[in-house]
C-alpha cells in the first residue's frame, strides 16, 4: 500500500474527513474542436454541456441496443448492477467491450476528440456503462466523486481522466437529472473509514463508503449552487473525474436513461489500488488498456 506521505490523494485512512488540494491541472490547452471559452468554462467549473450533440435517429439506435443488453445478457457474464430494493436492472458495464455499437460510439470525434483536448493526450476508456432510471422506479446516486472510488479501488494514479454522460432519453427536472457542485473538482475530499472487503457488490447497488459527509458538502457549496444540465435526448455533458455529483430518484413517468464512458489518459494507466484490497474487476476498472483510434 501506498504512504500517506507518497500518495497525494489518500483516502478512507481515518474515522474523519478533510479536504485536500487538487495537484493535477483542470484543462490541457492542447487544439481540439472546443473554443477558448468552452475549455475555461471546463476548467472552471468541472463540466462541460454540449445540447443536441447526437441526432435523434443515432439516439433511437442506441437506446435500442441499450434494451436489447437487458434481454440477452448472459447470466454468466459479469456487468449487470440491480437496484438495491429489487430486481429492477440499475446499470449494465463494460459496453465498450460487449457492444460493438457502443464501441464505435465511444471512438466517435465528437467525443473523443473533446476528450483527448481536455486531457491533453490519447486516451482510453477506463469505465463504461448504461444507467436505467426507468419511470416511478429509478433510484438515487448519492453524492460522490469518481476519482476517490477509482483511485483508492481501482489504483488510478492522478486525476487525468473524464466522464462523458450521453442522453438516451430527455433529462429534465423530474426524473432524477445529473447533478454538479461547479468547482468542487479543485478540491479532493478525504472520505472516513475504511474500504470493505469487496464494496463493489454492494456500493454498486448502494454506495455507502467514499462519499462525502454533509459537513464537506457545505464546504463545497459555499458560495455555490447544485447544477442539473437539462436538455433533449443526444445531449451530452463531460466532466471532471473529481467533480462531486449525484441524482435524485426518478418520481416522473418518464424514463432518464444514460450512458457513461470515461476517457482516461494513456499516461495515467491503472497501479496497485491505494488501499489494502485486491483490484476491482475488469468490467469496472479497464486494465486491458486499448489506445482509441477514431
């Protein structure tokens, strides 16, 4: 296991919290297709909206393909995430190496291109899946930053990756939107206590260790708002790996399914986990690195 004094971004090491500084830089200034303005706007704020970046025909194919999974998921393959109280599908991983349509989606230049800007070197995907809200039904996703959870479980070394979370279905105020603290990925929250033997089994279900308490979510809210980008199916918002989000439950009679790929630089490959714990699995932490070729 990794120091406290070697390893810039411990975590779940002791029964308090605590904030610490962000090493790693918010934003490259490599070329890409994103304006000056739009790359600020990322650095600044953690995230990125672009409204209406796929068309509807493409979103119908992948929300087809997104339901067709949950038919003929083999029993035995790993990947498929229940909700906690029932047997109601939640989310299905690995797609990028399950799917083929979702593998050309996931090298499609306009969100690799957008990543790789952002990042500022080729990249991989380290993590893939679909969300399923579905109407009256779909749970919540408590507060939580990406990078503590890959970082202190999966062994990523620095916060050089992003999130692209693709709208199949329209994302409006009703049925459990997307939401962001702005700027709260230039601090690294400290979670308390201690990872479980395989938390993955049920932190997937219901994440319990790794989140902030409420105390450091007013620290990050202070003198912010929560945003929830709304906006029609093919909508896309990219994020930082260490920006705090969540949603609520679903309560409309509407569906709000996603899907989520992230883009994580080739030069931030996965190591040992900075815990005493064995890796997660392949289909939640990519350690076959492939290198996207658009």
């Amino acid at each position: 296991m990794i120091t406290q004094t070697k390893d810039p971004y411990y975590s779940r090491t002791s029964d308090t919290w605590e904030t610490a500084p962000r090493l790693d830089p918010t934003a490259s200034d490599a070329p890409g297709p994103l304006t000056t303005d739009e790359v600020w706007n990322y650095a600044h704020n953690g995230f990125l909206f672009a409204n209406s970046l796929f068309s509807e025909d493409e979103v119908q194919n992948l929300l087809t393909e997104a339901h067709t999974l949950i038919e003929s998921w083999p029993e035995s393959q790993p990947g498929i995430v229940r909700e906690p109280d029932s047997n109601v599908v939640r989310s299905i991983f690995r797609l990028h190496q399950y799917s083929d349509i979702f593998k050309k989606l996931f090298a499609d230049k306009r969100l690799l291109d957008r990543a790789r800007q952002l990042i500022g070197t080729d990249v991989y995907i380290h993590q893939s899946r679909v969300n399923y809200k579905p109407a009256m039904n779909g749970k919540e996703f408590f507060w939580h930053s990406d990078f503590e959870t890959w970082h202190v479980e999966d062994g990523m070394p620095r916060m050089r990756a992003l999130s692209v979370s693709i709208f199949l279905t329209e994302s409006h105020e009703f049925n459990g939107p997307l939401m962001l603290i702005p700027g709260s990925h230039e601090k690294f929250i400290r979670c308390a206590g201690e990872t479980p033997e395989k938390n993955y089994e049920k932190s997937l279900r219901r994440q319990e260790y790794g989140v902030p308490t409420r105390e450091a979510l007013e620290t990050l809210l202070e003198d912010r708002e929560i945003v929830a980008p709304k906006g029609p199916a093919g909508s896309v918002v990219f994020f930082d790996c260490n920006t705090m989000h969540g949603s609520n439950g679903n309560l409309s009679p509407t569906p709000r399914n996603n899907l989520f790929a992230v883009y994580n630089s080739v030069e931030n490959q996965l190591v040992e986990p900075f815990c005493d714990r064995p890796p997660r699995p392949d289909y939640l932490a990519e350690r076959n690195v492939e290198r996207i070729e658009s």
